[in-house]
C-alpha cells in the first residue's frame, strides 16, 4: 500500500498544479477579455480558437495523449473562457 499510497499523493500534488495553472490561464483570458472589449472585438475569434485546438491537438499527438481526451478539455476550458469574456462588463 505504500506504493499505491505515494502514487495518489502524487496524483494530488499533479492535480493542485494543474487547477493552478487554469486559474493562471483564466486570468490571462480575463485580460484579453478586457483588450476585447476595449478595441470593440466579440470574444469568439473563431480563427485563433482553431489554431489553439489544432496546436493542442498536436501536441497530444507527440506526446501519446488521445486526441478525444485533449479535445475535450480544450473545448472546456474555452468554454469557460467565453463566459468570462461574455461577462466582462
């Protein structure tokens, strides 16, 4: 059980840094949410969405990470941009 039990704290210690860096990616999209807004742009750029999915797509392929997996989180991660962006008031 010491094995089993010093993986899991490694998965936690993974997980708080993960949630760490979408807090940290959150609040760079509030910036260009705020840039947005000022220069009159609709959140949804349809054009940079489709580079950063296809970037992420990649980069899962080089790194052995299922496309459908990686897709999903960048799907909800950017969802949840959008509703930051759409809130910016």
């Amino acid at each position: 059980m010491d094995k089993l039990d010093a993986l899991r704290k490694k998965i936690d210690v993974l997980d708080e840094r993960l949630l760490e860096l979408i807090r940290e990616r959150l609040g760079v999209v509030t910036e260009i949410g705020t840039v947005k807004k000022g220069l009159g742009l609709k959140p949804l750029d349809a054009t940079r969405w489709n580079v950063v999915l296809e970037k992420g797509l990649k980069r899962a392929d080089t790194l052995g990470i299922r496309r459908e997996f990686v897709k999903k989180i960048l799907d909800t991660i950017h969802e949840e941009a959008l509703q930051i962006e759409n809130n910016i008031k």
